[in-house]
C-alpha cells in the first residue's frame, strides 16, 4: 500500500513539473484550406501536449494555446503560406 501511494505522489509530482514551464501564446496559422498548423494544434491536444486552446475566427486563424518551450517553437517554424502567396 505504502508503495502504491508512494507511487501515485511522484506521479503527481511529476505531472505538475512538467507544465510548470508552460506559457500561453499565440500561433499564427496557415493560409491554407486544411491548416496543417490547426491540424498539428488538435493532434497536440488530443496527445496532451498543448492545452486551453482557443480559436479565433480570422483568416488565417489565430491559436491560442498552453505549451512548452519546445512545442511552441516546433509549431511557430511549422512552414505555412500567408495571404500574400495565395
């Protein structure tokens, strides 16, 4: 039991580490009929990688989001078209 418990705390302690460094930005997306950026955002989500995502009706769309470091970085140098290149 104590083993159980034992494990169950560092679980939480670990799940609450990694979202620590976690910041709400903005991710411009794509130009593009099927936004590859929108996409990649949902498929983020539904793995737990980015949350408290909201979209905004614009053209392109405008996604607010929680994340890392990492994956906001990996996200803003997705490559997309703008309006100019349509």
């Amino acid at each position: 039991m104590k083993k159980c418990i034992a494990i169950v705390l560092f679980m939480m302690i670990q799940a609450c580490s990694t979202t620590d460094n976690w910041k709400r930005v903005m991710i411009l997306g794509s130009a593009e009929a099927n936004d590859p950026v929108l996409a990649q955002v949902q498929l983020l989500e539904k793995n737990g990688e980015v949350k408290d995502v909201t979209v905004l009706e614009s053209f392109p769309v405008q996604i607010w989001l929680t994340a890392s470091d990492e994956t906001i970085d990996a996200l803003q140098n997705m490559p997309r078209k703008t309006v100019s290149d349509q």
